[in-house]
C-alpha cells in the first residue's frame, strides 16, 4: 500500500483531534507534519509533534493536507488552500471559506462520495451541524423522499474553540463562587444561558445567522436538492462536547417511525437509540467521543401528514470536523483519487 505524507494545518481544538484519529485509524502516512502560525513543541496521543509555521513551502512534498478550521472563523486555507494544490498536494478543507465554491465538492463520505470523482485537488469538509443532519437525511430521503427540513440546534461551546470551553468552565466556577462571570468569547454569558447567536448576519438570508445560512445551502449541495426548503435555528448552549438537534423532515411519502428507524439504523455511521419509555435516547454526554451520528426520539410530526420529529446528537469535533476530514482522505485513497 501506498503511503502519504500527511499535513494537518491548525493545532487547536481539531486540529489536534485530526492527528489523534490519523494515529487511531492506522491511516498509511509515512509521517505527520503539523503546522500553525507559531512553532512550538505538542503532545498529543503521547508523541510529541513539532508544530511549524505554516508557509507556501511547508507543502512541498506533502500529499494531503488537512485544513483544521473553526466553526465560524476563515481558515487558513484562504491563504495557503489552492497554494498547496499547485504545489501537488490534495486538500481537506474543515474551514468555511470554499465549501460552495463550484470547484469543491462538499463531502459527507457516508452519504454523497461520488462527488469526490469531480475533485480538482480541493474538498470540503462540511459544517458540523450539517455533518450530522445530512447523516440522518440521506437514508430518509433515499427511502421516502425528503420534501422540506426544519432544523433547531442545541451546540456545544467545543464548536467555537478551546477558549470557549475554557470560557465555559470558568463562569462555571465563577458562580460556584459567586463572582461575576464575564464573557469575552461570547456576546453574553453561556454559563447556565442560551444564545441563539453562532456566526455572523448573513449576507445571503437577512434576519439568519451565517451558521443557519451554512446548514441551508451546505443541505441542499450535499444532498443534490437546491430547491429544498431548508429552515434553522442555531442555538449555542452551555454543554462541553457534541452538538443536538432537533429536526423535522415532511418526507414525499409517509414513514412509519418504525420503518424510519429500521432504515436509520443501517446506513453506515449512524446508532438509533429510541426507546423513550425508559429515557432510551442519545445525549451530548453519552455521544461525546464516539464516531457514530446517533438518532432517537423518531415519531410522527404533527406538523405535516408524511413527516417525521428526530433527535440527533453527534461529537462534533470528531464526525463534525476531524473524522469526517480523515474519512474524506480514506476514501479518496480506496477510489484511487490520490
């Protein structure tokens, strides 16, 4: 088997889950290089990595490279994305800068890997929100037909970054101690409050968030509708890791939740866990570090006749970002797009 050399870009939060699960996965790189905008010396899984200084030439020689982003920021592939591909290297892009660019396919490896075929040495990792959703859609729509999705999130701090998380556990410890707990990563307070603010106005939809705008147009793309009405409200809550979702979806033709679930429960990477009678449903403590998009809470909607109410809980940093970006470069390597 061949084997690769492997840069991740971005040692945060993702960054570092990218090389944890690289080594997890026995991925074939012959080595990893880690890149950031200062060096430094990090620890992750148990080796020490060499954190360089990101520059046009630190992808000389690298096949793949593995752009970490963050939920809501530009990634740093806006600077050094199509460098790398000039200089032959293939990128996985997590950030959101490309990912409706006509150029990227947009990719969900369990649910539209086909759309790797039309690769011009760059791909798109989708939002983590979308990630999840799409997951849970695909086989609803390749079995009934998906006719329109309403979508509310609930979405861990561990999106934003690891001052966030920090943020977090500080105001927590703040009101433990009756201190006043100020927000500097936030807008207002996360500690013990919601903030149905994640990202910036739209642009493209007034009165939207540019994380609901993400999960409207990435849908569409991924799952090849772009006429489908797609509605979201995003929710940034007080949790550490693994975003919810609460997702109605009027399907062309009617589901029984049992058939729903049985059709659910087979496609590849997602977990049913619905039994409600005895609290049987996925939660953001139980779900974090798994790879699995779990879904519960399947029933009738009462809001449409053909339609269905899903929970839908998933690690964000893992199948949101990191695992879905390493499942993007496996999967180009079994179809010999590499």
């Amino acid at each position: 088997m061949r084997r690769y050399t492997v840069a991740v870009v971005g040692a945060g939060l993702v960054g570092r889950k990218m090389v944890e699960i690289l080594l997890e996965r026995r991925f074939p790189a012959t080595r990893i290089v880690l890149l950031a905008t200062r060096s430094r010396k990090e620890k992750i899984a148990g080796q020490e990595f060499s954190v360089g200084v990101a520059s046009e030439s630190s992808f000389d020689g690298v096949d793949i490279a593995l752009f970490a982003g963050t939920e809501g920021e530009r990634g740093a592939s806006r600077q050094f994305g199509w460098t790398a591909v000039q200089r032959g290297c293939v990128v996985i892009d997590n950030g959101s800068d490309f990912r409706m660019d006509p150029r990227v396919p947009l990719v969900v490896p369990e649910v539209n890997a086909d759309a790797l075929a039309a690769h011009q040495g760059f791909v798109a990792n989708p939002n983590c929100s979308t990630i999840q959703m799409v997951m849970a859609l695909c086989p609803l729509h390749r079995t009934f037909g998906v006719r329109r999705v309403i979508a509310s999130t609930y979405q861990a701090v561990s999106g934003t970054g690891r001052a966030a998380v920090d943020e977090l556990r500080a105001q927590v410890e703040a009101h433990t101690s009756q201190k006043e707990a100020t927000p500097t990563v936030y807008p207002k307070q996360i500690a013990f409050n919601l903030l149905p603010h994640i990202g910036s106005p739209s642009a493209e939809l007034p009165g939207y968030y540019t994380e609901e705008a993400k999960m409207v147009y990435e849908t569409r793309k991924i799952l090849g509708i772009p006429d489908l009405p797609v509605a979201a409200t995003c929710v940034r809550v007080p949790v550490y890791n693994a975003h919810s979702e609460s997702v109605t979806v009027e399907l062309q033709r009617q589901a029984d939740p049992q058939d729903a679930r049985d059709v659910l429960a087979s496609f590849p990477g997602v977990r049913v866990a619905d039994e409600p009678a005895d609290a049987v449903y996925p939660t953001p403590l139980e779900v974090s570090g798994t790879d699995e998009v779990w879904v519960g809470r399947v029933r009738r909607s009462q809001a449409f006749p053909a339609g269905l109410d899903l929970w839908i809980v998933a690690d964000n940093i893992r199948k949101g970002a990191a695992l879905n970006a390493v499942q993007i470069a496996e999967e180009m390597i079994a179809r010999k797009l590499l």
